[in-house]
C-alpha cells in the first residue's frame, strides 16, 4: 500500500515541536536523517540514540501519511496547531510501504536501556552483552506502528520498567501498556519477569503490530490487546501510558481508577514544560510523583495511594 510523504528541514532545537505536530496530526511513522549527510550509509537516522546528543545542526524530517491525505488540508492542520513552525518548505511525494520498512531494518542498531534489557531488531545478531543469561530481550519489527526504543519518551519507560525488575517490583505481575504502539513496552516488561501484560491502542494498525511481535517474541499467550472500548475493566499493580500529554490529561481518571492501591504507574510522551499541569492532576491520585527528563521530554512516575 502507498503512503505520502512529507519531507522537509529544520533546525535540531525545533525537531521536537515539528515532530509533535505531526503525530498530533496522525503521522503514521516520522523519521530523522542528518540533512547535510552526503551518503546513504552515514549514521544518522531516526532519534538519537539514549545518551546521545546530534552533531548536526539541521534535520531531515520525513513522515508518513495514508496515501488518499490530501496534502493541503494536511499543512492547514500543522499550521494551525503550531503557527510558530515554517511548514512552507514542506514537500510530498508517494512511497512504497517496503521503502519504509527497508531504511528502518538497514539502519537501525541494538539498543540498551538500564541494566538488563535489549531492543534488537529481528534481522540482526544480537550483541555478546545481550546473551547474558539474565538479559531480557525484546526482537522488534514495529512495522508502522510507533515504537522502537529510539524515541526519548520510549527510552525513559524502558529504563523505568527496567528498575521497577531490579525491584522484583515485576516478577509475577501484570502489566498495562496504554498506547502500546508497537508492544515494545509490554513486551520488554514480559521479558523482565511480568506474568502478563495488557496493550491498549486506538490504532489497528498498533494492535496488529503489537500481536506480530508478541508472536516474534514467544509470548502472545502472555499479552492480551484491545482496542480501547474493548478492554476489560481491570485493575494492575503496574501501568505505563506513553502517549501525548494532552490525553495524559484527559484520561488522568481512566488511568488512575487502572492502578491498583500502591501500584505504580508512568508516564510519558510529555514535552519539558507540559510537566507541571500533570503533577498537579495526578498529585490527586499518586504520591511520590518524581520528573525524569531526555533531552525535551519528560517521565513523570508515581505511587498510587489506597
């Protein structure tokens, strides 16, 4: 199936207010690339890796859209959502669905985050750290669905989820991932020990990618996904929502009746400034509210109280 492509440049300190403009408007799937990159095969792609911080100073931004979007209507969207943003350089074009996917399996590397957990792509040997014995291991093919461990608001759950296992804080417990995406955060906390875990996501195409890879990774028997007027009224000792801070605030209620007394919860997908309005909303639920930062983006996590 063809998409359409918005591709255009911008400086590195507004990437992250590009970006969010277009997944607010429905990107399917927004890539980086160094804009001065003179070769395909230069390593700069997608975020930055965890810790990393781009050398260069503009960025290739390119992100996909269902292929009938009107072009348009779309920089009508973007434009009034953020009117800051120059989206005049903007450009289109239609592309495969393989060309996608071909540039994210050709680029994309295995990544740590904590102690014990590993994102590797299905297609590559996994590192000699990763054979470790107590390694937890997610194989991932994300396919459209948002999700890779790249992202900073991906990172900062992962590592979260990687603490509350040093814990013990996951062994037999079950999960809710809301917005799973492509799984990756339900899976990984599969792979740290949770008995089961639970994916919630209005995308189909999230939920199909989300299945995919629970079968890649042996534990579809383990992980339950539903759409989210499907899912079973349900309580967890351990939920992590990683979407926009605007329905973190809307759905504050939703998710905080989902915390069982003493749970804990994360949450991320939040801009360095957003952090202070959700403190405030999720103080009437959760103590001990604590604020992780990446770059321009913000964990916030907590303890339900009884």
């Amino acid at each position: 199936m063809p998409f359409l492509e918005l591709t255009l440049r911008c400086r590195a300190d507004a990437q992250p207010r590009y970006e969010r403009a277009l997944e607010d408007v429905g990107a399917l799937a927004v890539t980086l690339l160094d804009a001065d990159a003179q070769t395909p095969n230069e390593r700069a792609i997608l975020e930055p890796g965890v810790g990393e911080t781009p050398l260069w100073g503009e960025v290739a931004l390119s992100a996909l859209f269902p292929h009938d979007t009107d072009a348009l209507l779309l920089l009508a969207a973007l434009d009034a959502f953020d009117p800051g943003l120059d989206w005049t350089q903007a450009g289109f074009r239609k592309v495969e669905d393989q060309d996608w996917e071909r540039a994210w399996m050709d680029r994309y590397e295995p990544l740590r985050f904590g102690t014990r957990t590993w994102i590797v792509p299905w297609n590559r040997e996994l590192p000699t750290q990763a054979q470790a014995a107590d390694a937890a291991v997610v194989r991932l093919d994300p396919g459209l669905a948002f999700g890779s461990g790249t992202h900073p608001t991906t990172a900062l759950c992962l590592e979260w989820l990687d603490a509350l296992a040093a814990e013990g804080a996951l062994e037999g417990a079950t999960v809710l991932d809301f917005g799973c995406g492509s799984g990756i955060l339900a899976l990984a906390a599969l792979k740290l020990g949770a008995a089961r875990a639970v994916g919630v996501d209005n995308d189909p195409q999230a939920l199909l990618a989300t299945r995919d890879n629970a079968q890649r990774n042996g534990v579809a028997d383990r992980l339950a996904v539903y759409a989210p007027e499907a899912e079973p009224a349900a309580t967890y000792p351990v939920v992590v929502a990683n979407i926009l801070a605007s329905a973190l605030d809307a759905l504050a209620p939703q998710l905080a009746a989902r915390v069982a007394p003493g749970g804990r919860i994360a949450l991320s997908g939040i801009l360095a400034g957003q952090e202070e309005a959700l403190l405030e909303r999720y103080g009437e639920w959760f103590d001990a509210l604590a604020v992780e930062r990446r770059e321009d983006w913000i964990r916030i996590d907590g303890v339900r109280g009884a």
